[in-house]
C-alpha cells in the first residue's frame, strides 16, 4: 500500500472511531449512518481493496492502546461493509 492509501485508510478509520465514540447527544445514531451510508456503498464497489482495506484497519487495531478505540476499530471493516 501506497503512503496515500495508508493515510486515507487510517484517516476512514479515525471517522469511524469518532462517530462510534461520540455522544448520541453530539451526533446521533441516524446521523452516524448519513455519514457512513455513502462510504459504505463505494467501499462495496471495490471487492478486492476492500479486504485489502479491511486487513490494513485490523493492523491499526493491533496498534490501538485504549480498549474502547480497539473494540471500534476491531469492528470497523464490518461496520463499512467491508467483510462480506
């Protein structure tokens, strides 16, 4: 993987621990999903990145210290749809 793509990957992953982690009150569940909804249906359109995604994402989970930012990230391919 590129430099580029790592950062990308690392920065879907840094939005998806945000909106998991936040506040109902400061974003809501339905809101959550407006963000996340069109990720999901382009990630889809790429089968092999995306399990390629969706290994780099476990590695950041590998590197995560706080159990709660683990747990998101350890979800996140599911989450994005990535695991099919």
């Amino acid at each position: 993987m590129t430099t580029l793509e790592r950062t990308l990957a690392k920065a879907l992953t840094e939005i998806v621990i945000q909106l998991d982690l936040s506040d109902d009150d400061a974003i809501t569940p339905d809101a959550t999903m407006e963000v996340l909804e069109p990720m999901i249906a382009l990630l889809q359109d790429l089968p092999e990145q995306g399990l390629a995604l969706a290994d780099l994402i476990s590695q950041f989970a590998h590197q995560e210290t706080d159990p709660e930012r683990q747990l998101t990230v350890i979800e996140a391919p599911e989450t994005l749809g990535l695991l099919a």
